[in-house]
C-alpha cells in the first residue's frame, strides 16, 4: 500500500484528490496539509467526505516522510522548497506549473519570472499519460497538466501528428472552479453569476504546453471565456485542414490514436441530444470526450471537447500517473462514470 501525502489539500484539486485516493485499491492518503485549516478534519473543507475520511489536515511543516507526496501548491510555490519535499518521499506529483516545461527560458517566458529551480525540470516527466505514457511508468517526479492544455492537446493531437493541421482557432468555455477557491473580485457572486466573460483573449499560459506537446508550427490560437458553469472546460476549435477530407477519414485518424486510451471517448452521434461533448456528461471523471463536424469544402473541420477540469485537467490525470509510476492498471481508481443528469 502506498502511503501519499497531500501538499496543499484544502483547495479543490486537493479535495479531488483525496476523494479518487479513499478508494483506490493500492494507496492510502496518510497526510494532508493546509496552513489555514490544519487541526481540523478535511470534511471542514470537503464536506463531500464527511463519514468519509477521518483525515485531519496537518501544518505544512509538520509534514513527514512518506513514499508519495502529491503537491496540489499555487504556481511557484513547489519550485521554492523542493529540495525539501523531494527529501521526504521517493515519488513526487506537482500539480502546479512549475515543473511542466521543459526549459527555464520558456517558464519565464509565459510565467513572467526567472525559475527557482531550474536544474529540476529535466527531472519531471510531463502528466499527460497519453502522450507520454512510456516515460511515467517507473518515474519518479511528474509534473501536472494544464486543464486547457489538456483539451486541446488531446483534441487537435491526431491531426498535428498526422501533418494535417493548417492552424486552429479555438474557443474555449471554462467554469469558475478553474480559479480556485479563493475568492476575488472577479468570483464575486453578483459579478460572476450569469456572466460571458472573455479573460484571456491571446496569449494564455497554457499555449506553452500545447507548443511542447503538439510540436507543430502551424497557427495554433485560442481564447478563455468564464460562463455560469463550475466544473468543466469545453472546447470549439475551428481547423483548417492542408487537404480535403471526408467524415470517415477523420473517424479513421482519431480512431486509430485513441482506440485504446481508456479515458478518451469520441463522440459524434447523429441522433439524442448529447450528440456531441459536454461537460457536464464528464464531470468528476477522468474522461476527455472528443467529437466533430466537417464542413462541406472537407478542409473546415470543428472539433468539440469536454473535460472535467478538476478531473482530467488536474487531479484525475495524476492518479493516472500515479499508476504508471508504480505499474498499476492505468484506470485504477478512476472507473466512476460520472452522473446523470
């Protein structure tokens, strides 16, 4: 059994966390630790495992040695203590940003300051099992994924490996759950609730991992829009593809990338009313759905994705890791279908 440490549990991939590891088979969460709340049992802050889980959050620094530590930190605050947190157990998961690149220059770059721990990134496999599914299993340091990232790595990756993609304009629909628990001006209630806002219209951070992982040079853009939503990201991407095609191409090249990746589903029925992706259909799973429609001219085709962004985006593609790393089934603990409606 391994024993797994929560850094940083009281924040809602922390919560997630501890919910997909009270019932896997092979771990056990031994620690969790909050500043704020520590002294009090984690049901204060996630009252879904109330009768649950018994955990008490801990101080951070009275963290102990364990063999799994799981460091669910705002962006940057991994980076300053990992020397210590690496002497505390023999694996590490970070969930933050600062180990998901591959060089400093780029963190700098798209994180606006230099790296507190450069030598570390060479170290840290990237989280995405399915694009680098070989290099996790038996690692020992892998770093998390950016929920957008993660939508459209998966959804554009067939077409970028393929040499199709001419470039891809993308929309993307997020819910409040993607900024955190702490409150600001813009998750203010009368602000939010009802609310189309358009946060970030170029230049959002996660375009440094779909650079890295889809490694193609065609115009890849997309913009972040908030809506009345709390879990999810749901993406629209407009592709124009180098040469013409038809419906049964496309079905044959995401066919053949993901026909044996457990967590990605297409989707694109002709009939019903979940015809094509939606977050809600996902959420609390680890399940990417992936659907499309082509235009008649065969080179404009919409690609549609869904994911959880607690999930897949973040803590469910940890757990999938975890199991590389230690040599589990890859969906252990991951099988929960999600709810509906």
């Amino acid at each position: 059994m391994i024993r797994a440490g929560i850094v940083g549990g009281s924040g809602y991939t922390g919560g997630e966390l501890l919910r997909l590891l009270h019932f896997h088979p092979h771990a056990e969460v031994t620690q969790i630790t909050s500043r704020e709340q520590a002294g009090r049992y984690a049901h204060t802050a996630h009252p879904n495992m109330r009768g649950v889980s018994r955990l008490k959050f801990v101080h951070p620094d009275a963290l102990g040695k364990t063999d799994l530590l799981i460091l669910a930190l705002p962006h940057g605050t991994a980076a300053r203590s990992i020397e210590r947190y690496a002497g505390l157990a023999d694996k590490l998961i970070d969930l933050s940003a600062d180990f998901r690149l591959a060089g400093a220059d780029d963190y700098e770059r798209w994180y606006g300051a230099a790296h507190p721990a450069p030598d570390w990134l060479k170290r840290f496999v990237y989280g995405l099992p399915e694009v680098n599914r070989e290099r996790l299993q038996g690692a020992d340091y892998v770093s998390g994924v950016g929920c957008n990232a993660t939508a459209v790595n998966l959804a554009l990756r067939p077409l970028a490996q393929a040499g199709l993609l001419e470039g891809a304009m993308i929309e993307i629909k997020v819910g409040s759950s993607e900024g955190g628990n702490k409150s600001n001006a813009g998750s203010h209630h009368p602000v939010r609730s009802g609310a189309v806002r358009t946060y970030k219209a170029t230049g959002h951070r996660h375009m440094a991992e779909v650079g890295m992982v889809l490694g193609c040079e065609q115009p890849i853009r997309f913009a972040v829009t908030a809506i009345e939503m709390v879990r999810g990201v749901h993406l629209l991407a407009h592709c124009t593809l180098k040469e013409s095609m038809v419906e049964r191409d496309i079905w044959r090249l995401y066919r053949a990338q993901y026909r044996d990746e457990p967590f990605i589903r297409l989707v694109s029925g002709k009939v019903g009313l979940h015809r094509l992706p939606e977050p809600r259909v996902v959420a609390g799973t680890n399940y990417c759905d992936i659907g499309f429609e082509l235009a008649e001219d065969g080179r404009h085709l919409v690609l549609i994705a869904a994911l959880d962004n607690l999930g897949k985006g973040a803590a469910g593609s940890a757990v999938q890791s975890l199991n590389l790393m230690y040599g589990f089934d890859e969906t252990t603990g991951l099988e929960f279908p999600g709810v509906y409606p």
